[in-house]
C-alpha cells in the first residue's frame, strides 16, 4: 500500500514535471505564407517561426534567434488577439495559452540584444488582451531595456488607451525616466493624437491621474518633476509640449500643484519664451498669468532691440501685472535692460501700447496714462518713475515725465530743473 502511494506520488511529481516544461513548437515547411490579409495573423505567425528558427525541427517557446528574440516576443508583436473572426480570434488566444504553457519568470521576462522583453513589444504594438495576459501570468512591468524604457513607456508611444491604462494601474510609476531623461509623457507627446478625448485620457492615466480637472484643480497623482527636471536634450515636458504646439498638454500640465513654469531649459530658454519666439499667440496667453520670470530674462537679455519683446508689445499683453516676489510691474523690469538706449526703446513701446486710440503722428506725450501705470509700486513701494531715479536712469526719468507718469507739481518743478541742468551741461 505504502508501495503503490509512493508510486502515485512519483506519478505526480512526473507528470507536474512534464507540464512545467516549455511547450515544443514545430513548423512544417508544408506552411504557406499566407499572412497577408489582417485575418490570418497566426499564419503570419507561424510563417515568421519558420523563417526564424527553422522549419521540419523542433524547438522551445524558450529558443532564441540570432537576435536574441524568442517565439514569445514574435507573438508579442504579430498576434494581438484582434482578429475579426471570433474562430481566428480563439485560436490566436489558444496559442498564447499553449506558449505560455510551462514559462517560470526568467524566461517570460527574457530580454533580445535591445533588452527588451516579450511585454515590451506588446505594449509597444498596442495589444492590451496580450499586455494583459502577460501581467497575469508574472511578467515584470518595471522591467527596462538597453535604453532604460519601460513597458509603459513603449505604450505611450504607440498611444493605446487600454494598454496604457493597463500598465498605469499595475506599475503605479509614471515617470519613470529612460536614458536621457524622457518619461511616458515624452513618449506620449510625439505622436499626432487622434482626437482631444484620447489626449486627455491618455495623457491622465500617464500622470497618474483617474479623472479630468476642472482648469482650477490639480492633478493629485502628478510629479511636478515631470516639469521641472530636463532630459538629456535640455528640455522640461512643459518646454517640450510648448515646442511642439500641444495646447491641450500645456492646459493640462498647468493644472498642476506647485508647478514652477519658469525653469529654464538647457539653453536658459523658458517654456514662455519658446513660446512668444514661436509667435504662439495661444500658449503664451496660457503662460503668461503664471510666468514671473521670462519677462525679466527676456529684458536682461536684451543688448539690442529685441524682438521678442516688441511681440508682446504688439499682441498687448498686461504690463501691469505682478511678478515674483519684489511685485514689479512689466515697466519696474524694464529697467533691467543692460543698455539704457534698448530700455528707453522698449519703454515707449510699453507705454504707447497703454493708451487707447493714440494717433499715430503722436510725438509729445498724451496728458493721459493709464493709472495703474502711474501709481504701481513694488514691494517696497517704489514707482517705475521711483526705481528710475535711485537707479540714476536720467533718460527713463526724463521719458516717465515727459508721460506724465504719476507726477504732481514737484515733478513738474523736478521736469525744469532737469531740463535746465541738461542745457548747462551742453
């Protein structure tokens, strides 16, 4: 009796042997490639196996090629399980079923010579059924090739909603970094969406996010060093999405909290100034509410006349509009301008361009600007005109009175005697 019971167990054992071992594949050279219509993706398959490993001899659903890939990373990308036929499309899940047969997880997550693994080229073909499966069945979703991307990474460039969601759900990392710094979301920035419904939900489950914000919420599930940290190529996301004129990334990066939309690039470029160099008047009307820095790097960049700044003179932005933490008006940063000839240029150009309806043979100044011009003042108080005259900027102080820039009559007595002095002196 103890005989017979030892047997029935060695009989077991046998047999779970038998079944943990790796599915034997075998081509006919009696195949013919007729893997040309999308509904004979398994002939297609069994076609490629053939060329690939050879046909009229056995091997392993473990057995690589010359390129190091395996026939589960060929039915990762030629059998996606999406036939039409429901016949064809059991059957292609019937095969996954008989190569997974047998697979521990070393050798579901086998790498090619690129490193990438069987998942990787699913998530990359955009077949969710078989991402899926290959999750289920213990494929490692953090596993990265030569590159450093992640499966992840590969769905967002083929752009798949269910796929990605897929890996979003399970991995929970959604910015994880490849070699030069790109995420999912880079990935995912330079294909053409199909439509804004697939962006949004596909650029949310990349984020980390389950729901669509209102503009005045915030993502919860975001890493604000998705904006801040360039890659390799000197970038931020935000810079990126504002590159390639993706308005509805930028709306939806800016509904993030504690975004700091003034990091420069590489270059020392903001995602703003690449976008008024752009002539962008859609994004910068975006930006330009949140920038407090672009505008002084623009001024304190400006040797000569710069064209960058007469853009936003012409498309009338709000110069009176706080910045940083000194609270400075557009005309307070002005007077960064490295050279006082440029800065008085730009400086008529701001002031012209707060007047409404001025003549254009317009020489002396109008009685007449606007009032928050006049009366802004910084953190520590100071007026535009102030700030000009501890500065020492004896034109600008000139050029605010002669605007009547907030003045009363000591300026005016202020006007004369300057006027006076600077007949003396010549």
């Amino acid at each position: 009796m103890v005989n017979h019971l030892k047997k029935q167990q060695k009989s077991k054992e046998a047999s779970k042997k038998i079944a943990d071992v790796p599915v034997v594949l075998f081509i006919s050279s009696n195949v013919e490639d007729r893997g040309r219509s999308p509904m004979k993706k398994l002939e297609t398959f069994h076609c490629t196996l053939g060329d690939r490993f050879g046909r009229d001899r056995e091997f392993y659903s473990t057995t690589k090629d010359e390129d190091g890939m395996t026939p589960l990373h060929y039915a990762a990308r030629l059998l996606p399980t999406g036939s039409i036929s429901w016949v064809e499309h059991e059957e292609e899940r019937q095969k996954w079923n008989l190569l997974l047969k047998g697979f521990n997880q070393d050798d579901l997550n086998v790498q090619d010579e690129d490193g990438r693994t069987p998942l990787s080229h699913a998530a990359e073909v955009g077949s969710a059924w078989v991402v899926d499966k290959l999750i289920k069945t213990g494929a490692d979703l953090y596993q990265c090739d030569q590159n450093g991307r992640s499966p992840l990474s590969w769905a967002a460039q083929s752009g798949e909603r269910e796929s990605m969601e897929i890996l979003s759900w399970n991995a929970g990392v959604f910015d994880d970094k490849d070699n030069r710094g790109w995420t999912p979301c880079h990935y995912f920035l330079q294909r053409e969406p199909e439509s804004a419904e697939d962006t949004i939900s596909g650029f949310f489950h990349l984020s980390g996010t389950e729901a669509i914000p209102k503009r005045s919420d915030t993502l919860s599930g975001a890493s604000t060093s998705l904006l801040s940290t360039p890659t390799a190529c000197g970038l931020t996301l935000l810079s990126r999405a504002v590159q390639l004129d993706r308005i509805l990334i930028v709306a939806i990066l800016l509904t993030i909290e504690d975004i700091d939309i003034g990091v420069p690039d590489g270059d020392g470029k903001t995602p703003l100034w690449r976008a008024i160099e752009a002539g962008n008047r859609e994004i910068t009307e975006l930006l330009w509410n949140y920038d407090d820095v672009t505008l002084r790097l623009l001024a304190t960049s400006a040797q000569a006349r710069s064209d960058l700044l007469e853009w936003v003179v012409n498309n009338r932005y709000p110069f009176t509009r706080r910045h940083g933490p000194d609270n400075q008006t557009a005309f307070h940063i002005m007077l960064d301008i490295p050279n006082i000839g440029v800065m008085e240029h730009h400086l008529i150009q701001f002031i012209i361009a707060q007047v409404p309806n001025l003549p254009t043979d317009t020489v002396e100044g109008p009685t007449y600007v606007s009032s928050e011009f006049r009366e802004g003042t910084d953190r520590r108080g100071l007026t535009p005109l102030a700030l000009a005259k501890e500065k020492r900027l004896l034109p600008i102080v000139k050029l605010f009175l002669r605007w009547r820039a907030g003045i009363d009559w000591l300026w005016e007595l202020l006007d004369c005697i300057l006027r006076w002095w600077s007949n003396a002196l010549t």
